[in-house]
C-alpha cells in the first residue's frame, strides 16, 4: 500500500491534536511509519509565520494577507516535510492543511473562496488522499479552546458566530467532497472518536 496523506480538520477545540496524535499511533500499531505534522507550521519557516497568524489581535490581518501568510507556510512545509515524506514511503498525518484556508478564510472572512482555490491551484497543488473532519457543537468547542489558554487564540477570539460559522462551512465541504471527506461526530469520548478515525481509515487501506 503507497502512504498515505491525511489530513484532521474542524473547528478551533474540537480535538484535532489529540486526534491527530491517535491517528498516528494507530497507524504505527499497524506497521506503518507515520509522520505527525500541522499547520500552520510543520517546518522551520512554517513555523516562524504561524506565530504571526496564531497570536495577536484578531483584526491583525485581513482574510487576503491571511490566505497569502497561510500558503506561504503551506508551500514550504509541503516542499520541506510532506513531499520528502511521501516520498520515503511514510504516511503524513497532518492537523489541518488547506481546507482550513477554503473554510476560514475563503468562506468565513468575506466569499474569497474563488481567490483561495486559484491561489492553491498555483502554488500547491495537492489534496490530501484522505480529509477527516471533526464536527461538535461550536459553544463546546469554544469553551474547550480558550479553556487551553495556550497563546494562539486568536481565531478563538473571533468569538461564538465566527465558530458557527466554521461548522457550517465545513459541513459544506464535507458535501462537496464526499470521496475524500468523512464528517466525524467529535462530541463522543476521544476513544470512541479514535475508534472512528481508525475504521475509516483501515476501510481506505483495504481499498
């Protein structure tokens, strides 16, 4: 079986990290060699832009210099950790990847969704084989989010219609691409949600 690409989507809170963290241990459990990643950030210069997204005041930057500081991240953690990944033969798991930018930016920050997809078109250019997408109530969501109180809160920031809004945009996306999104119920016990995740993925494996 040729790896792998995977990513974890869905609103700020509903669990990616801990998700993404299963998923790859799983993986392992099945002989793979999986390799954890996120964005933004996920290289040494991805990183040093999601500081610049993450933290600070929400209006910092307008969803146009947004999309363009978000690709510019995804560009380089494609060339420097994903790509040479796959390559090597190991699958890549990653929390978040461009369907954040089609949801956050291109759907909820004014309709960019057009100037989103013609930027990811020239610059990037991949979709991950398979998106898993953790869908939970945003005021649950919200609460867990604010309540890690790590420094990135920005987009938490944007407050509880921001986060509805996000759900919807990703159960539209989930819509529109029904072969390579699975909407997943984030609110159960993470074990059960892991067992999810795992089945889904073991059904693609067999394929």
């Amino acid at each position: 079986m040729p790896p792998l690409f995977i990513s974890l989507e869905g609103i700020d809170g509903s669990g990616k990290s801990t998700q993404t963290q299963a998923l790859v241990e799983w993986l392992r459990a099945q002989g793979r060699d999986p390799l954890r990643t996120r964005e933004p950030g996920g290289s040494d210069g991805a990183e040093e832009i999601r500081r610049l997204l993450v933290e600070g005041n929400p209006d910092r930057w307008s969803a146009e210099t947004e999309i363009l500081l978000f690709t510019a991240a995804r560009r380089d953690h494609l060339e420097r950790t994903i790509r040479p990944a796959l390559a090597a033969g190991r699958d890549v798991v990653t929390d978040r990847f461009a369907d954040s930018t089609r949801v956050y930016q291109g759907a909820t920050r004014g309709e960019l969704r057009g100037l989103v997809d013609r930027i990811h078109a020239e610059a990037i250019g991949v979709e991950p084989d398979l998106t898993l997408i953790l869908d939970m109530d945003p005021e649950l969501a919200l609460s867990r989010g604010l309540a890690r109180d790590s420094g990135e809160d920005r987009f938490e920031d944007f407050g509880l219609a921001f986060q509805q809004k996000l759900r919807a945009g990703f159960q539209a996306l989930a819509e529109e691409a029904p072969g390579r999104c699975h909407l997943v119920d984030a609110s159960a016990e993470p074990d059960s949600v892991a067992r999810a995740l795992a089945q889904i993925v073991a059904s693609h494996l067999t394929q």
